[in-house]
C-alpha cells in the first residue's frame, strides 16, 4: 500500500483482539492537557493497528520514516481526540509534539489546524500556532503530518501576507520541509489563487523525493481544478522532462486522450 495524496489508509474495522475501544467521556472540568490526551490515546491502543500502520508508514531501515513509531490507535479516533481537546494551550500542543509517539505528534497537528479554522481565534494565536509548526518541524517528519496542518496553519497564515518563508522551505534540505511549501498552498487555490502552486512545483519539479513528486504532481493537479488552462500550460512545457510520477499525479483528472498525449511527450523523451 502506498500513500496517495497525504490520505491515511481507511480501515474503519474494529481491533480483532476483541477489547472495547469506547473509553468513559472525560469528567466535567478535566483541561485538555497533553497528559489527559496521551491517557486516552492508550485506551485505544491496537497492537493489530500498530503492525498495520507500522507497515502503511514505511517505518524500516532506510525508509522515509525510519524509527517513527506508532502506538497503534486509528487515525479516526486520533482525530475524535483532537476535537475533544480543541481547546488545548501551545504550551500542551508543543509537549504533545515532543512526543515519540506519531499518534500524540498527529494529534497536535490536528489540534492547531482546528485552532488555526476557528473563527474566533486571535490573529496573534494564529501566528504563533503558525511559529510553532515551523520551528517543531523536526517533529512534523512525515507526509501524514505535513498534510494534517501545513494547508490550514501555514498557508492559512500566510495567505494574505509574502510568500516568502515558502520558496526557503522549497529549497530547504528537509524533505518534509520541502513538502510543506507545496501542500501549503492548499490555502491559496481555495481562494482562486494559482501562482505560487505553480512556482513551487517549478522549484520541486526535479526533486529526487518520491512523496515530494507525489505532492508536486496532486497540488499542480488540484490547481488544474480553478483553472485547466494553467494546468495545461504548465504540462506543455514541463511534461516532457518532470519525474513519471508527477506527471501521472498531474494528469490524473484529465480524459483519457489528453493523458496519452503527455504520457508519450515523456517517452519521446526518456523512452522505457
């Protein structure tokens, strides 16, 4: 199984070890504290699920998330979570991030993009959940967790401000660094905005990353979406020489004729 535009793999079964999953509500007053969320996410804990994303995630030697560690609790219920502690301080979401747990590192992400859509959220709030998930980066260290917050925190942030910190992250040697300046445009082409998705995806078209391509290919491709006029041109003159799995990324909502079309511009270049 591959991971496929930043989607967690959809289960929905329940744990096969037989043990009930549905902890007591939490008691009248209790603070969303980073312990109180750690204490629930034990509760939910599946050995069968730990195996599984263990395996989902890529976690072996030499793969792109070597050592990160999975408790084992479905990321539905990692979510559920982060509603119910929405109202969490920074000084709590940022311990949540030192965990070595990637449910409790996936929680806090969770929590700030909610913080970060609330409409009642202070503009001095959003700045610095924005602070925070750029100087934790080395904690946001997968694709999952780039993909939960970087659209909303970052691009939600910088949206009516310079793009600037996205072209330094572009060029960055961090590969997960590199991805947030891709999916943070997700902010911008919700507003009609194109630009800077494109001008990114020309500073990553050649990244060596498999999951950058994959991004590169599905936020050019979601552009196409406001306008597949942009999206043809930027195919025109870059399709013949960007990596197979962008393009393929890239053309995927196209029809079947204009996809073959790009598909052997490719191959005239780089024949199998």
């Amino acid at each position: 199984m591959t991971p496929k535009d930043g989607k967690a793999p959809k289960d929905g079964k329940a744990p096969k070890d037989g043990k009930a999953r549905k902890p007591a509500a939490p008691a009248p007053g209790t603070q969303p504290t980073a312990v109180a969320f750690l204490e629930r996410l034990k509760i939910r804990q599946s050995d069968v699920e730990q195996a599984k994303y263990q395996r989902y995630f890529k976690t072996g030697k030499g793969d792109y998330a070597e050592g990160d560690f999975f408790m084992g609790v479905r990321m539905g219920e990692v979510f559920t979570l982060a509603k119910e502690f929405a109202a969490m301080s920074m000084e709590d979401i940022e311990q949540l991030l030192e965990q070595d747990i990637h449910e409790a590192r996936a929680g806090a992400v969770k929590i700030m993009a909610l913080q970060t859509q609330k409409k009642k959220t202070t503009e001095e709030r959003r700045q610095r959940l924005y602070e925070l998930f750029l100087r934790k980066h080395d904690r946001i260290n997968n694709w999952d967790l780039v993909d939960l917050g970087a659209g909303r925190v970052v691009g939600g942030w910088l949206l009516d401000k310079p793009r600037d910190p996205l072209y330094q992250l572009a060029r960055s040697e961090n590969m997960w660094e590199r991805r947030t300046a891709i999916v943070a445009t997700s902010a911008f082409i919700r507003e009609g905005q194109l630009d800077d998705t494109f001008a990114i995806a020309e500073v990553l078209l050649h990244d060596p990353e498999d999951l950058i391509q994959k991004a590169v290919g599905g936020w050019i491709r979601d552009a196409g979406r406001s306008s597949r006029e942009r999206l043809l041109a930027f195919l025109d003159e870059h399709a013949a020489t960007m990596p197979r799995t962008t393009l393929r990324y890239a053309i995927e909502h196209l029809g079947k004729e204009q996809r073959a079309y790009y598909l052997t511009l490719k191959d005239r270049v780089f024949p199998n």
